[in-house]
C-alpha cells in the first residue's frame, strides 16, 4: 500500500505537470526563425515587385536560402 506521503506529493505535483502540458509554450528553432523571417521577407519585396507567389513556392524558397547559408557557414 502507498504511503500517504507519496500520494500527497503525487497529487500536488499533478496540477503542475497538468499545467505544463497544456501550456504548449516552445521555443522556436533557429530553422524555424530563418523561415519565418525570410518569408516575411520574400512576401514584402514580392508585394512591392506585384510578383504572386504560392505559399509552397515561398517555401521552396525559403529552404534553398537556409542551405545557401548552411553552406556558407560549413565552408
């Protein structure tokens, strides 16, 4: 049988773990960052441009910029 030391700590920690799962705060990569900012970017200069875009192609995009930089930074 459990001790009811155990069972208090366990039900005190339960509102805790309960409040971090629901919290749903994570912090964003630096991958995630890059897209998010460059897309922000191609958006403004294709606005300007009248150029349209597919947010696939914005992506596309995107992700040729981050291995350009990738690259950059290897060699």
């Amino acid at each position: 049988m459990a001790s009811p030391k155990k069972t208090a700590t366990k039900a005190a920690s339960a509102p805790k773990k309960a409040a971090a799962k629901t919290k749903g705060e994570r912090k964003p990569n630096a991958y995630q960052e890059f897209m998010k900012a460059e897309s922000a970017k191609i958006r403004e200069y294709n606005k300007a441009k009248g150029i349209e875009m597919r947010p696939p192609d914005i992506f596309k995009e995107c992700a040729k910029r981050w291995n350009e930089k990738k690259s950059k930074t290897k060699a």
